[in-house]
C-alpha cells in the first residue's frame, strides 16, 4: 500500500486488512497530515516504509515488491475498503488458474454506486472522445469513437441484479486501487514502470501482462469500497501536468503511431482550458488563473513531449 496525506481514510482500509489476516506493507510517500505516525501507533503488526519525499507512486509499490515472499501480492489504496472474504477470493483466482496474472474485485464508491474501474484500452479516439470530447461532439460521434459498444459490455460485467456475472471476465486493464497479482509475472515485467509519477500505471502494467500471456480478470464476487483521490492532490497545477504527462508517455510506449495526434489533442485542450479560465467572471479569479497556470504546465509537457527521449524505467529487473 502507498500512502500520501491518507490518515483520513486509511484506518477504515487496515481494518478490513487485517481482518482478512495478510502481512500488509505500507510505504508512505512524505505525508504532511501524519499518516506515516497513524499507522505506526495504531498498526504495530504493519511494516512500515517512511520515504523522505515523495517518490511516486510506482517507485513506492516497487519498493515493496522488493522485499515480498509471497506468490501472490494485494496492491490496495488506502482509500480502498475490502468487504468480508474479498481478498482470499482474488488470491484463490490468481492460485487457481496459472494463465492467470491479475484480478479485480467489483469497485463501488461509498454510496454504493458501482465505480468505473474496468476498461478497454485505450486509443486515440477513445483519448478524444472520453477526455476532450465532452459535449463539444455529438453523442453519435463520441459513441463511435470512444468504442462504446464494447464500453457496454463493461457496464454489463458491473451490472447487479439477476444481470450480473457470476464468474471473473476477462478485461482489458483494470483500476489500480485494488488488485491481486501474481509475484512472479511482477518480477518478469520488472515491476511498475517507474516512469510514471501517477497514473496510467495501472493501464501500463495491464497491457504489458497481457504481452506477457497473463490474463487480466475482473471478479464480480469480490468487493471493495472505494473513495478514490484519497491519495490525490485536488490541486489541478499538481494532478493535471502529471495526467497529461502519463498520457503522452503510455502512448509512445505503447501507441506510438498515435502519438502525434494525442499531443496535438493535450494542446489544443490546454489552449482551450487556458481561454476559458481567463474569460470567466472575477468572482472565481484564483481558481480560475490556478487552472489557467496548470493547463500553461499541460502545454507546456506536451510541447516537450520528445519520443526519442521516452523509454520504460523499471528498476526491478536489475
């Protein structure tokens, strides 16, 4: 587990850990609310890792699966509340059946709503469509370029009720704030790629298990509850430029033909999200000149962006 500014939720997340009877490892990325302190007078069974700054978050879960024994490994958010037997039940998938690498449980949000946490790769025209289409394209357009029909077939496998799966499907990639995976397939992709500060990471790893021959599962039996961006900085000039960022490097990773046109989307949409923050109305002025510095900051990665410069940074393999 990698913490960061998490003592609000992370207690609620240890609990249902320890319940579950595993050895947790927490590695805290520089905490400013106490987190680190929390977990270490609260949790005296927890192994704790107190970095001195913030590494991000895979070179964090990395530091951890280099100490792990087990043939199988439980990344978790703190924000992330297993429910009663979730975890023996991703375990048992992973042990169950050597085609499989990783597996998810179903993911709600505190109310009870099912969380988006399953999904298809993605492309250039699922990039344009779900990030920057918005209402700006008509729904006909957005449908066909996003790949909705196979976006339905997701919200099927999260579907309740007399509809919903009662066995693991396979999926493309699935949310990172909880899944089971195996140590060895780890160990042969290298780990988490730190290159990515946050997110994508978990899109990353997905796609690179499935070029491995690992299968990617997501197990309607097991459940979590999921808060999300606990973990997260809701500063835009912190969260946007690393977004943008992850985005550009998965894509010379992994789609680098579509690189161009996924850079020129982030600068258009900079340019336009600049725009419109100046053009408001003085009443929200600081959050409107904050979202106008963070997407100068978008823009100013994307211009950066230099494919030749990008490569996978996975330190685990050495």
């Amino acid at each position: 587990m990698v913490t960061y500014n998490s003592a609000d939720h992370i207690t609620a997340c240890l609990n249902a850990l320890r319940r579950s009877g595993v050895a947790v490892h927490v590695v805290d990325n520089a905490s400013a609310d106490g987190t680190a302190r929390l977990v270490a007078q609260r949790f005296a069974d927890v192994r704790l890792t107190e970095n001195a700054h913030n590494v991000g978050f895979a070179a964090a879960v990395n530091q951890a699966l280099a100490q792990v024994s087990t043939d199988v490994v439980l990344l978790v958010n703190p924000d992330c509340v297993l429910q009663e037997g979730a975890a023996k039940a991703l375990v048992s998938v992973v042990r169950g059946n050597a085609s499989v690498g990783i597996v998810g449980p179903h993911l709600t949000a505190p109310d009870g709503s099912p969380q988006f946490s399953i999904h298809p790769f993605e492309s250039w025209r699922s990039v344009i469509a779900s990030r920057f289409g918005g209402h700006l394209l008509p729904v006909g357009l957005r449908r066909m370029l996003s790949g909705q029909r196979r976006k339905d077939a997701y919200d099927a496998c999260r579907a309740s009720g007399p509809s919903a799966p009662r066995a693991p499907q396979s999926v493309d990639w699935l949310s990172g704030a909880c899944m089971a995976i195996r140590t060895s397939l780890l160990t042969r992709l290298g780990g988490l790629d730190t290159g990515y500060f946050m997110y994508y990471e978990d899109e990353d790893l997905c796609l690179r298990a499935w070029r491995d021959g690992a299968r990617v599962l997501y197990d309607p039996t097991a459940r979590a509850v999921h808060v999300g961006g606990a973990s997260s900085s809701s500063n835009p000039l912190v969260t946007w430029p690393h977004l943008y960022q992850s985005m550009l490097r998965f894509f010379v990773l992994h789609r680098r033909r579509s690189f161009p046109v996924v850079r020129a989307a982030v600068l258009f949409r900079a340019f336009v999200g600049i725009a419109l923050a100046l053009l408001r109305t003085p009443r929200r002025r600081d959050e409107d000149l904050a979202r106008a510095r963070a997407w100068r900051q978008v823009a100013r990665i994307a211009l950066a962006a230099d494919p030749r410069t990008i490569e996978r940074q996975n330190p685990c393999t050495s």
